[in-house]
C-alpha cells in the first residue's frame, strides 16, 4: 500500500515537471493526450517507452491517443484516467489483440472514412492461417498475432520503409519466431527458411536489384495466412508471377504424377526457400540435371530430358558463334548492326524454349529451337560475309599499297637522274 502511494506521489511529481516541460506549442497535441503525458515521464521503460514511440505510429498520424486501444480517460490527468470503469482494459492479453485490432479494422464503415481502399479482412483472414487456427483451437499463443508482426506503438503502412512490414523487411519479421529454434522447438517444423530464403534469387532480386516484385515471406504465405500451405496452392503461388511455366506445368505429365507421388510441383525441382537462379545443366542426365534424380537413360522422361536438353544446347551454341563472329566483325569496323539486332530474335527463342521446357515435351522445345536456329544461320553467313569483306579490304590495301610505292620510287628515281642531270651540266 505504502509503495503505491509513493508511486502515486512520484508520478505527481513527475507531472509537475512535464507541465512546465509541455508548455511549448509543438507539444500541445501531445498534451491533450494525458496518458502519454504522463507515461513520457515515468521511469519505468517497459511503461514510458510505448508513449515514446507512439508519435511515430500510423494511429497516432491519424489523430488517435491511448485510449483507441486501452480505453480509459483521457481528461483525467492522475491515476484514475486508468478507471476499469471507463472502459479501461490495461495490457491487452494476447488472445484480446486480434478482436482489438478487429474492432476498427473489420469494420467497413469505419474505416472507409479514413481509407476507402484499405482492406478489411485481416482479422477473417487471420483465422484462416495456421496462426489464427492454432490460436482459437488450442489458445496457442506462441503463434503470431497482429503486434507480432504489427509492433505495436510503431504500427507503419507497409508502404514506409521502416515498417515492419515493408518488403525488405517482412523476413526478417517472421525469422523473429521462424529462425529461432528454441522457441519453435514444441513444433518440430524446420527453422532454415529464413537463412535459405537469403540465399535465394527472389532476395537477390529484391534486395540487390531493388526489385520489390519478387517475393519474400508474404507474398508466398498471405498476407494474413489466406492461403496455407498445401499442394494444389504450392503450384499456384509460383504461377502468380511465372505464369507461362505454370500453364505448361499444369497440362504436363507431371502435374498429375507429381500431385498423385504427394510431391510439390514446382519446388520439386526449384525447391521453395532457396530458388536459385537457372541454367542449361538442370536439364538432361548430367551431374546438376535436376531429371536425373527420378529419370535414367533408359526410361522415356530420361530420354525426353536428353533430347530437349541438346535441343537448348544446339540453340544456345548456334546463337553464341554468330554472335561471336559479328562481334569480331564489329570491331574489324564492318556495319553490322542491322544483323546484331536480328539476332535477338534467337536469344527470344532460347528464353522461349526454356520456358517451354514445363511442358516437357520434345516437339514443343523443337518448335522454339527451329526459327531461333534460322536466324542464328543467317546471322552466322552476315558475319562470314563480313569477314570476307575485311579480306578483301585488306587484299585491296595491300595491292594499292604496292602501287604507291612502286609510284614513289619510281619518283625518287626520277628526282634522282633530273638532279644527276643538272649536276653534270653545271
Ligand atoms: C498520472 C500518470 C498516469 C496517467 C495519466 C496514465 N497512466 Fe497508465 N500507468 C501509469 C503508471 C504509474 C502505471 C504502472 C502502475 C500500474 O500498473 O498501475 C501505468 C500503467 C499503464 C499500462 C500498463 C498496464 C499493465 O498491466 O502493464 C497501460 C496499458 C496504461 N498505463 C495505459 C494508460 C492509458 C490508456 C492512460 C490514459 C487513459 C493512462 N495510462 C494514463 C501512470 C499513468
Ligand atoms: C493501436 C492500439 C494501441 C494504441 C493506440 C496504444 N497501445 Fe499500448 N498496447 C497495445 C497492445 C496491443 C499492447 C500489448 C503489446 C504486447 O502484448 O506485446 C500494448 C501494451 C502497452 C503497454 C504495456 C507494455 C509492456 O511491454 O508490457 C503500455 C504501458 C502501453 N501499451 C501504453 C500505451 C500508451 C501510453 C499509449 C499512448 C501513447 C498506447 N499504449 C497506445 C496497443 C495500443
Ligand atoms: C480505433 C480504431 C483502430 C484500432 C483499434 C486499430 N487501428 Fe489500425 N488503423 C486505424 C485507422 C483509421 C488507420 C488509418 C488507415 C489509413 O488512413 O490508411 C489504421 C492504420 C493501420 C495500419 C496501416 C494501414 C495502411 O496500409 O495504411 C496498420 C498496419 C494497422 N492500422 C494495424 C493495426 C493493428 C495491428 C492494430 C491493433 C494492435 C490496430 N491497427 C488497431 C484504426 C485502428
Ligand atoms: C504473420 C504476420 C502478420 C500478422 C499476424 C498480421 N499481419 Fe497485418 N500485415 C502483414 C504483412 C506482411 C502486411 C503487408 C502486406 C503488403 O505488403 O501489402 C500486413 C498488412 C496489414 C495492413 C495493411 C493493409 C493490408 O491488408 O495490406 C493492415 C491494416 C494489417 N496488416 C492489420 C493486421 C491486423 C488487424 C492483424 C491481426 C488480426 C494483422 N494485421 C496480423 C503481416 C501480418
Ligand atoms: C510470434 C512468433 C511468430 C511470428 C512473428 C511468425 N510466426 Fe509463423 N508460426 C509461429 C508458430 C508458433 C507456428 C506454429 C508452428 C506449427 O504449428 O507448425 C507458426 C506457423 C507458421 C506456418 C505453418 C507452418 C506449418 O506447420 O506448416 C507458416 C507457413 C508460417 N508460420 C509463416 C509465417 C510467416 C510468413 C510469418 C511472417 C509474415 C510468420 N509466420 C511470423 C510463430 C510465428
Ligand atoms: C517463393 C515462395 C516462398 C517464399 C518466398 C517463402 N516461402 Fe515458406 N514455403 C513455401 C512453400 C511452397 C512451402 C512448402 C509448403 C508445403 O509443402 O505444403 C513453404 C513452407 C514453409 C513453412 C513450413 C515449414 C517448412 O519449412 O516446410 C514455413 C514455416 C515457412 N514456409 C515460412 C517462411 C518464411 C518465414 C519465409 C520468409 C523468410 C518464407 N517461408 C518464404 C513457399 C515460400
Ligand atoms: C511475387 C512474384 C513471384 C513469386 C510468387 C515467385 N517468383 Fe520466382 N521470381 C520472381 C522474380 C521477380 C524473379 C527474378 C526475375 C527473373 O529472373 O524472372 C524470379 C526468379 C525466379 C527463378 C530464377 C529464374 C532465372 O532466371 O534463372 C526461378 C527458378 C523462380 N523464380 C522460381 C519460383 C518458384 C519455384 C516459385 C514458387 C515456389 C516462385 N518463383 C515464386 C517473382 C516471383
Ligand atoms: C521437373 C522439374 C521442373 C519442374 C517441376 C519445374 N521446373 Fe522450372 N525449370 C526446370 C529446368 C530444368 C529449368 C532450366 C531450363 C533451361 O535453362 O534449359 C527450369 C527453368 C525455370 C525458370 C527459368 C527460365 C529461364 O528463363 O531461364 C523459371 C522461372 C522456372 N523454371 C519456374 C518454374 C515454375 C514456376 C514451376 C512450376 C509451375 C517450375 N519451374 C517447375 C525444371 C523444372
Ligand atoms: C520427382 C521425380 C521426377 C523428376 C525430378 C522428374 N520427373 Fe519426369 N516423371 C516422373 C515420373 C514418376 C513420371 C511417370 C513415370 C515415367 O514415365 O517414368 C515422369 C514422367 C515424365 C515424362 C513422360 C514420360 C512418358 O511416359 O510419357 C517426361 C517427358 C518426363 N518425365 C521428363 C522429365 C524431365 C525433362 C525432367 C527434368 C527437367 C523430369 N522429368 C524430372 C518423375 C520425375
């Protein structure tokens, strides 16, 4: 009783020092918030730090105080603005947080006075996750609520870089929980993703490239869990963003096989966390084929592999020479732009025949491969043609050359027997 008084007394002490510390007008809207005002001061952290912060969250941008979500008193300047009476409900417990959240944020008519394009389903949502799920069916409450992902106090649109949930940033939020293994021990899932994720192209693409299209975390889970893992979604989250691959997939062999043997598609073969980037050798029976782990030389996918992997091959090399060739004929200074810009058109086609690879289908790659190859010759015989032209330059100069000289010293004879002549007249 004696400490809650002297706690009452310091606080009131406190009080008198912030007044005369608010009396500056940058401070008046903090003022009319007397929770904040008084929570600034107290010297408790775990007490004084969320009134600290709170300037810089969304609520408080938007016009909010404490009471938004603590509920209270706002007027009262002493202890008994935290009157259970008014409405005050404390620390909220974290099985309260969803509905707290809920209670704006679900409601359409609200929340369109401030933002009508702003969802509003992040609370159904929520409860479609695992998180959600674990949480109401076993009260859970290791699993993510919003202000696991949402600090709150420093709530930000996902849009400002410094949220927490900004793109860049959205990993590192769930390798909060997801790359500690201590306290994911109870569940026995693997706690690589994050590090894996890391590694991949998607983060190399995001985070070296600034490309905020490829995704992290989010963008394969939801937002708030809408989509949980499972096999038919597992194809149709990559196919969002490659949808090209995903429609060939899709009506290949494997789609079926695949979903029967209870594998994942396209992670079977480009895994999930740490999707590397691509190249010839994954296709075919060699050492980093990613075919020869199910297929052999024998078998009809095996020999599927093989043939579209010389296929690609044929391509890519026929595509390298002409280039080389124009390239050397380039810099010899013969014109050949034109025949360059033409030979993007093969380059087209091996993007193309990759892609056509998830069909997996010989006749498909072929039809890529061949107009590619075409234009590849034809590439090829402008650059042969250019070469022959230097050759002929150069016999051209070589010959003219013997001309000029024999002409100069032709002249230098000359010169010389008209200077002979003068000396013996004189
Ligand atoms: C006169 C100073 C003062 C004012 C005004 C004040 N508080 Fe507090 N608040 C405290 C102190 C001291 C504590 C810690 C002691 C306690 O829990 O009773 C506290 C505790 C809290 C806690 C944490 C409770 C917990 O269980 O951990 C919350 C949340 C809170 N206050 C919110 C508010 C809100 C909202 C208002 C305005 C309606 C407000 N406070 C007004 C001083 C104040
Ligand atoms: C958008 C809703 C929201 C607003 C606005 C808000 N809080 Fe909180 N506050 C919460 C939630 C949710 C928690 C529980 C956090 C948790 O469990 O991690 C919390 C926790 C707290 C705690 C306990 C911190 C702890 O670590 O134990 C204090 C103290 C507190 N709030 C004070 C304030 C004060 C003071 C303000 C105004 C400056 C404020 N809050 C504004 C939602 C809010
Ligand atoms: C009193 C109503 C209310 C409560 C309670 C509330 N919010 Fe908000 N929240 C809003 C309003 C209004 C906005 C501003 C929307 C806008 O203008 O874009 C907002 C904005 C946000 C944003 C940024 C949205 C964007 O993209 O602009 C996030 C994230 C957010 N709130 C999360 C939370 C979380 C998490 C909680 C619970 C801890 C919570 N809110 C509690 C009303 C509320
Ligand atoms: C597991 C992490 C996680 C949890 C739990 C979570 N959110 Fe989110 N939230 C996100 C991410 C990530 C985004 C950013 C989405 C984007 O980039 O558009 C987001 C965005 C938002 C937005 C901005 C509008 C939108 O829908 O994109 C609001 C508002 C919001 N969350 C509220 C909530 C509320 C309320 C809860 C609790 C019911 C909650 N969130 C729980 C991760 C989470
Ligand atoms: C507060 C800690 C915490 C945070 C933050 C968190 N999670 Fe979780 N998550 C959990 C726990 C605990 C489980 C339950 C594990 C289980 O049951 O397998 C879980 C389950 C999951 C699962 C289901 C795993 C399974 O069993 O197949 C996915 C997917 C998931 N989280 C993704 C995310 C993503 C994405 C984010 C960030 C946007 C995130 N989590 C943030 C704690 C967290
Ligand atoms: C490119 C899409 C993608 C990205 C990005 C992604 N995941 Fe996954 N994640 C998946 C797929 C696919 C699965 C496998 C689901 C299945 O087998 O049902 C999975 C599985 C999981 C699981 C279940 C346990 C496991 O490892 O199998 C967790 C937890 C998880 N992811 C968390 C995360 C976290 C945290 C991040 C960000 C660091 C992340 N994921 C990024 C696609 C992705
Ligand atoms: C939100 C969009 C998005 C999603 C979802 C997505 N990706 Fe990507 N992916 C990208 C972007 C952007 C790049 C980098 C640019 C590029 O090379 O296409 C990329 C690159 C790749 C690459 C490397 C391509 C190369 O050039 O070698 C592979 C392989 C890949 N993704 C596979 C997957 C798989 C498998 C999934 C599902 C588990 C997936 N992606 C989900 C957007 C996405
Ligand atoms: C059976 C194995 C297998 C499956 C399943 C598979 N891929 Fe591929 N993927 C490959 C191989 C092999 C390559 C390399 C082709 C090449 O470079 O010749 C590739 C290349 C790619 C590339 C890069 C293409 C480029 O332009 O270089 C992307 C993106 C891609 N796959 C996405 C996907 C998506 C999305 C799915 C699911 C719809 C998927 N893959 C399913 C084997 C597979
Ligand atoms: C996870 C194992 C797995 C991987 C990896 C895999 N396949 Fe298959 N594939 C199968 C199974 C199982 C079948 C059906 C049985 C069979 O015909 O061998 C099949 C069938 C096929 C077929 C149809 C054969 C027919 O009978 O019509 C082709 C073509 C094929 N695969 C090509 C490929 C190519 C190319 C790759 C590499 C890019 C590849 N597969 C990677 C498991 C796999």
């Amino acid at each position: 009783m004696g400490r809650r008084i002297a706690s009452i007394l310091s606080v009131l002490f406190l009080l008198g020092l912030f007044g005369t510390l608010f009396s500056a007008p940058a401070m008046a809207q903090q003022m009319a918030d007397r929770c904040a005002a008084c929570h600034l001061g107290l010297a408790d952290q775990r007490l004084a730090r969320p009134a600290k912060v709170f300037r810089e969250d969304v609520h408080a941008s938007k016009g909010f105080g404490c009471v938004a979500c603590h509920g209270g008193d706002t007027e009262a300047a002493g202890m008994e603005a935290m009157d259970r009476a008014k409405g005050y409900i404390g620390k909220p417990d974290r099985k309260q947080i969803t509905r707290l959240c809920g209670r704006c944020h679900s409601d359409g008519r609200f929340m369109r006075q401030y933002n009508p394009s702003l969802r509003v389903d992040q609370e159904a949502e929520y409860y479609t996750s695992v998180h959600g799920q674990r949480l109401r069916q076993y009260g859970d409450t290791k699993v993510a609520v919003c202000v696991s992902c949402h600090p709150a106090h420093l709530i930000k649109p996902p849009s400002d870089p410094r949220s927490s949930v900004h793109p860049l940033r959205v990993a590192e939020t769930c390798a909060h929980c997801h790359a500690d293994s201590q306290y994911m021990q109870p569940y026995k899932i693997p706690t690589d993703q994050f590090q894996k994720y890391k590694e991949s192209i998607h983060w190399k693409t995001m985070s070296v490239k600034g490309d905020l299209s490829a995704p992290t975390c989010n963008d394969c889970h939801g937002n708030h869990g809408a989509a949980p893992p499972g096999m038919t979604w597992v194809g149709n989250v990559c196919g969002q963003c490659h949808s090209v691959m995903a429609e060939l997939f899709a009506k290949s062999p494997h789609a079926k096989i695949f979903a029967r043997m209870g594998t994942p598609g396209c992670a079977t073969c480009h895994s999930n966390h740490d999707v590397k980037e691509t190249d010839d050798n994954k296709l075919g029976l060699e050492n980093e084929s990613v075919c020869a782990g199910c297929h052999s030389a024998q078998d009809k996918g095996g020999k599927t592999a093989a043939t579209m992997r010389s296929l690609v091959d044929s391509l890519r090399s026929a595509s390298e020479r002409a280039g080389a060739l124009l390239l050397q004929a380039e810099h010899a200074g013969v014109e050949v732009s034109q025949a360059q810009f033409e030979l993007n058109g093969a380059k087209d086609a091996l993007v193309k025949a990759r892609a056509v690879v998830h069909s997996f289908s010989p006749d498909l790659v072929k039809k890529e491969v061949e107009p590619g190859l075409g234009i590849s010759t034809k590439a090829h015989a402008r650059g042969v043609r250019a070469l022959d032209e230097i050759q002929f330059r150069r016999k051209g100069l070589a010959v003219s050359v013997v001309i000029i000289l024999c002409l100069i010293v032709g002249l230098v004879i000359k010169i010389r027997s008209l200077e002979r002549e003068k000396v013996d007249e004189t």
